[in-house]
C-alpha cells in the first residue's frame, strides 16, 4: 500500500492552550480514513492545517511527499477538500457553478465536468438554480466540485451532517466507489459511530486534541476478543468446567448460560469439551461488541456514560 499523506507530530497552540497535541498518523491510496471525535475535539482544527487553511505551530504534513509548509503549491495540488459549507453561487446553476470552478484551474474539460455530474448522480438537476436544491443536492455539487482536478486525497468534515439516512448512505457509497475505483485516499471526519463503521477502513479517535487510538475498524470492534453466549445447562457447573480449562478467559454465567470471550477458532473445542462432560448445549450465540462499547473503553468515557 502507498502511502500519500502523512501527519508528523502536528500540534496547534492558539493563544497557549493546545487545541491539537502532537498528533502523527498516515493515510494511504484507496483507504478510507475516518477521524472520529466528540465535538470540540479537534477535527476540523486538523483538517484545517491538512488543507493549508491554517498554519501548525509545529510538526509537518506530507501530501504525496510534498510539505504543506515549505511546498504548498504541490501539496495542495493533490487535495480536494470540502471543509465546513462549501462555497456556491445560489443564482446560479449547479452547471454554471462547476464551469466557474473549472475556469479557475487549468485542464479540466467539458468531458470531465460531464463525468463528474455522472458519478455524484446530478445529470437530472444539473440546469437547475443552486438555490432550488436540497442539502443532499448541495453536498453533492459540492463533493462534484472538489472532484474536477482529479484529487488523489479527498477531505469531507461531516460530510453527512445535516442529511437523511438516503442522503448518508449515497454520500457513503460515493466515497468507497471513489477509494476503490479511482484508488483515492479518503479522509472523512464525523462524530457518529455507527457512520464511521459502514465507511472506513481505518480510523483515528480523537480527542481533546490527542489521537487516542488509530486502528482498523474490524480489530477496532473486535477489540479485546470476541464475546460468545452459550446458552448451556447447567450453567454453574459449566461455568466452572470452563475456567478450569481457560484460565485466561474472561468467563461469565448467567442464569441459562455462560458468556466467555475467545477466539473464534477456540469455538469447536470447547463445544467438544461441554459435550464430553456431559453439558447440554442449546445455542452459541456471537454477541459481537458494538463500536460504540468500544469507543466508550477507548475514550474512557464509560463512567460517564448514562447508565440504568
Ligand atoms: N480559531 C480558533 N481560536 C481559538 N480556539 C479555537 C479556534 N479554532 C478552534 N478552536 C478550539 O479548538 C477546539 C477544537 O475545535 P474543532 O472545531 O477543531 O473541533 P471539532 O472536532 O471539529 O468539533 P465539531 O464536532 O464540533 O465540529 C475547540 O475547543 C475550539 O473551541
Ligand atoms: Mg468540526
């Protein structure tokens, strides 16, 4: 995998407090990267500097090798990035727009306008006024716009703030195709789990400023292992049999049944194992960790979580 842009230990002081606290993390082509973060957290602040909105007061950022501080020019060559509202004239037509996008950078033709509307779905309300869209319609000319020069990195913070679950789900869609088909490199930021989870293949918790934790979304739900229920009578005494045999499990019973957490592969031989000892067994249930128990242990937010 090639790596295309790349965060050295950026830190942000304004006014002497540390917005972002020396923060380094990679992304590569074809990935989806999500920066996942409570409000305030610092994503915007980081994309900010990733774009060249803002300066760093120290460490670097590389996009296809190029330093956003001492190269900028070709760093942000490889950028498109929607931060915040993206500017629209709302008189105008989406069309008329992305013409007078066009007209300010070099080499984009009539044909890759065309193909462009094509991949964001706009073609039926292209000669439409701006202003007679919907929010979706809006992100969407939006994403079209920061299409044209043909990126290698695509930035979207929140991109799906504001928008339905139709609308999430096209804005989702678009950015894996834009990953797997053109092999882009993909930053998105939001503060919604769930949304991050369907997505990415990565992501970076952030938060007071500090990069927590970046993980592969798949490790990142699994996390510690794998939880299975076995629903197993009786379960005291299997419960017993269990951790005997798995010392280093974390065992649990519960009325009809025990929860143990393993590796899926352990499966079969502890089945083998209850069967032996003549347990009865009536289901093996997955009960996989949401990503959001797994935020919350990251985080360490569990405490204040609302609880019962
Ligand atoms: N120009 C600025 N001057 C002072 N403080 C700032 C400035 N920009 C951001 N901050 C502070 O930096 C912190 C991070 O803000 P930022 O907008 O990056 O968070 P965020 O993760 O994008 O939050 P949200 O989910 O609400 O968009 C906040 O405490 C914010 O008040
Ligand atoms: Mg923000």
């Amino acid at each position: 995998m090639e790596q295309i842009v790349e965060l050295k230990n950026v830190t942000k002081v304004i006014k002497g407090r540390t917005i972002i606290d020396d923060i380094s993390f990679q992304v590569n082509k074809g990935e989806v990267f999500g920066f996942l973060g409570p409000n305030g957290a610092g994503k915007t602040t980081t994309i900010r500097m990733i774009v060249g909105l803002m300066d760093m007061t120290k460490g670097d950022i590389l996009i296809g090798g190029a330093s956003i501080k001492t190269d900028f020019e070709e760093a942000v060559r490889h950028i498109g990035a929607i931060v915040e509202n993206p500017e629209m004239y709302k008189f105008l037509t989406g069309y008329q727009n992305l013409i007078h996008y066009a007209r300010m950078t070099t080499g984009i033709t009539k044909e890759k306008i065309a193909e462009i509307i094509e991949l964001v779905g706009l073609t039926d309300r292209i000669n439409d006024k701006v202003k007679t869209y919907s929010l979706g319609m809006r992100q969407r000319l939006g994403l079209a716009q920061c299409l044209l020069h043909d990126p290698q990195v695509l930035i979207l913070d929140e991109p799906t703030n504001g928008l339905d679950p139709a609308g999430i789900r096209e804005i989702r869609d678009y950015v894996r195709r834009l990953a797997r088909e053109k092999n882009m490199a993909v930053i998105v930021s939001s503060h919604l789990l769930s949304e991050m989870e369907m997505m990415c293949d990565r992501i970076g918790i952030i938060q007071d400023g500090r990069l927590v934790d970046v993980q592969q979304i798949k490790e990142f739900i699994q996390g510690s292992g794998t939880a299975f229920e076995l629903e197993v009578i009786p379960s005291k005494q299997a419960l017993a049999v269990l951790q005997n045999h798995y010392p280093e499990a974390r065992i649990t019973s519960y009325r009809d049944g025990v929860t143990i957490e393993l590796r899926k592969l352990e499966i079969p031989g502890l089945v083998k194992i209850l069967v032996e000892e003549g347990f009865q067994i009536f289901g093996i249930k997955e009960s996989g960790k949401t990503l959001e128990d797994r935020f919350l242990e990251v985080t360490g937010e569990k405490e204040g979580a609302i609880r019962g």
